[in-house]
C-alpha cells in the first residue's frame, strides 16, 4: 500500500460512500474532492465535504498510517492547518490540532474497492518492461494516443528547462547558450560531458571574432581540447599548434586547456571520432555566424537539415586522427547525424525561445520539424511496435521514449492515461 493509490482511489471515489461516516462516527458527505496538488502542502486543497451537516471547505490530507502525519512533522507545519479530513489505510493514532480538537479521519481500509487494489497490484508486480503489455490492446486509442501527445510535450518541456538553466548561466545571451547546447550534442552521448565543457573554456564571443577563418576556429577548440600533438611534422598539426598558442595567449586560455584522455574512441565508429566532429563543428561555426537567429527563422525544414549537413574541412576529409591518413574518405556529417543534432540541439531551442517569447506557432515549428525526421529504432520504439503503436516519426519515438523512461520505468501507472484506465476500468 501506498500514497499513490491511496490518492487515486480518493479522488475517483472508489470505496463504499453511502451513509459514510469518519473514524469518530461522524456524518460524511463529499461534495468535492479537491484539486491534486503537486507542490508542498497538503495532497488536495479546496475540498468541500459535509461532516455532521456543516459544510468544510479546505485541504485533504493522504497517509497509508494515520501516525505518518507526524513521521512527516506535519503538526509543526502551519500549511497543514488548512486540513479538514485526513484520508487513511489505517488509523493507529489520533492526530489533534493545534487549538486541541481532534483532526476528522477517513479509514479506506474496509470500505475501498478491491478490484482497483487488485489490477493495481497487478501493474506493479509486472515483470514486462512495460507493465500494461498484456492489457494494453483493452484500452481504446483515444486514451493512447492522448497519452502520447502528453508526453511528447512533458518531453519538449524537460528539455526546453535544461536550455532554460544554461540561459540563466548565460545571463540571457541566446547565442552563447545555443553554441554550448549545441555544441555539446555534437558529442552525441559519449563525448557530450567533454564537448560541454570546451564550449564553456572557448566562449562563443571568441569564436565569433574568429568565424571567417576556419582553421582559426579549428586551432582554438583543437587546442583547448587538449588533443593537438605536441611534437609532430605535419604541417597542418604545426600550423595548427601555432595559431593555437598565439591564440590562447591572446585570450587568456592556457591555463584552461583540457586534457586529451577526456575524449572517448572506443568502440566507436572512425566517423564519430571527437577530432572528425571538432572539425564538424568547426565548419558549422565558419559557415553560420548567426548560429542561433538561423536556427530560430528557418524558413523551411530543408533549410535547416541542410545547414548540419557538414562537409568537414580538407585535411579531415582524408584523416581520422591527427598525423594518421585514412585509407578512404571519411564521411561527412550526414542526414541521419544532422536529423540527431535537430532532433536534440535545435528543437529543445526552439521550444526554449517558443516559451520564453510566449509564442506558440514556434512550438508548433518545431513538432513539425520533428514530424519531418523519420522515428529511432531501438530498443524501446521497438516494444511500443510490439503493442501495435505507429512509430513513424521522431515525434512518435521522442514521445514514446520519454512515455518508457518516465512512466514505464517507474511503474508510475496510476500518472499514466493508460494504466489508470486498465486501473479503474471495473464494476462498481
């Protein structure tokens, strides 16, 4: 027993209400069970009930003891003076008030609908990564699909805050936060925490002095990552290490250089190599100097896939590694890699400015950019396949992900549109 289903069978009223009376013997009548609070305070606030035909209207307080309401230092907390019953599993302790009458309680225990505990129960002790597989194909699509435009949204959202909090940091520049957000989804998860971070070393207004020459720009992210050989006769690495010192003296940077062992090679494709992205990215600030206002008035999605389609420049379209000559043409960042970098960079933006502009028809943009990329296949769109869900579009894979991770994941069904319709779907 819980306080998450405690509070979903009170709000949806499943337990016996006829000639309902409290603990104390009390007349109860519920007229209103309140609004779901998901702040501090009590669980419901503006509640109406009938306790001995006088009307209460105030807060609802959830506990599976009754004893939980001190466990939680409730009695010291002024907030919890506005309850006006207390809603129980069991009742092994009076709660009094502060002024000394006795706090109104509700014990569910006995009169609650079993068949609610019982398919709850059965969600949770679930074996199946997502708990509902069995009975998914009993709820209508109306409920379905409801549930994945809400989470595609909670998705842009979460994401939209994470941009929000580097604007913050950033003292509202919306250039600066676009080059680090983006720059750090060039790392494409494994190198994401170093990308990150050498955004932060070599500040956009540096790069920005310094677009139209890209070997400047490759000097500068080059060295202070760290990852410039020290000693080697290749004139582009010499040129290279050359322009970096007078550079990094110039700004300040040396002392701020990372450390190479930072990057990660392993069991990744030569493509995704971080020196074959440092000079993607590289090209990508040479050739959009106005990286963010470009991003946000794309005029067409087109435009903008064909903007992260980067042709790295020349001494890296025939070198993995520095000093070491491929056998053949390394790769340009591609469709599927600048899909990614729209899908995680630049939508998360745009919703970020949708949000902090209060315009919508950007939010509305950017789900169509997203409806515009085709679906991830992996491990969990290929479940939610499995159950008969379309996953045709990243906005379909973007939302069932976040659908898995959030809800699934943490067997939080009773939060879920499907599985509090499996839950509640009995006979009164």
């Amino acid at each position: 027993m819980n306080e998450d289903i405690l509070s979903f069978i009170w709000r949806f009223q499943y337990f016996a209400n006829e000639a309902l009376c409290t603990d104390e013997g009390s007349k109860l009548s519920i007229l209103r069970t309140g609004h779901r609070n998901a702040n501090a305070g009590p669980d419901f606030s503006e509640a109406r009930v009938n306790i001995e035909d006088c009307q209460w209207i105030g807060s609802i307080e959830i506990h599976v003891k009754s004893s939980d309401w001190f466990l939680h230092n409730h009695e010291t907390d002024p907030a919890y003076e506005t309850v006006i019953l207390h809603v129980v599993w069991e009742n092994d302790r009076p709660i009094i008030r502060r002024d000394g009458t006795l706090l109104p309680t509700l014990t569910l225990k006995n009169i609650v609908n079993q068949s609610v505990l019982e398919r709850y129960a059965t969600l949770q002790d679930e074996t199946e990564t997502i708990p509902c597989a069995s009975m998914f194909a009993q709820v209508h699509d109306i409920q379905k699909y409801g549930m994945l435009d809400r989470v595609l949204l909670e998705r842009l959202d979460r994401k939209a805050a994470l941009v929000m909090d580097l604007l913050s940091k950033n003292n509202n520049d919306w250039e600066e936060t676009a080059y680090q957000w983006l720059g750090r989804h060039f790392g494409f998860k494994l190198n994401e925490a170093p990308f990150a971070r050498l955004t932060e070393i070599v500040p956009w207004k540096i790069i920005r002095k310094h677009r139209e020459k890209v070997n400047q720009i490759e000097a500068l992210l080059f060295g202070c990552a760290g990852l410039i050989p020290a000693d080697s006769n290749d004139p582009y690495i010499r040129q290279l290490r050359a322009e970096h010192q007078f550079l990094s003296a110039k700004y300040g940077l040396k002392d701020q250089q990372m450390n190479g062992h930072e990057w990660k090679n392993l069991r990744m494709r030569p493509a995704g190599f971080p020196t074959v992205r440092l000079a993607q990215f590289a090209r990508l600030l040479h050739k959009n100097g106005n990286l963010f206002p470009e991003i946000i008035s794309a005029q067409s999605f087109s435009n903008l896939q064909a903007m992260f389609q980067i042709e790295q420049s020349d001494y890296w379209q025939d070198h993995y590694l520095f000093g070491k000559k491929s056998k053949g043409k390394v790769p340009f960042l591609g469709k599927d890699s600048a899909n990614l970098l729209i899908v995680n960079g630049a939508v998360p933006l745009l919703v970020a400015y949708a949000k902090h502009r209060q315009q919508p028809e950007l939010l509305e943009k950017a789900i169509y950019w997203l409806s515009e990329i085709g679906a991830e296949k992996n491990r969990i769109t290929r479940e939610w396949e499995i159950l008969g869900m379309n996953v045709k579009t990243a906005a379909d894979s973007q939302a069932l992900i976040e659908w898995y991770n959030n809800y699934c994941t943490f067997r939080k069904c009773l939060e879920c549109t499907v599985g509090a319709t499996l839950v509640r779907s009995v006979s009164p």
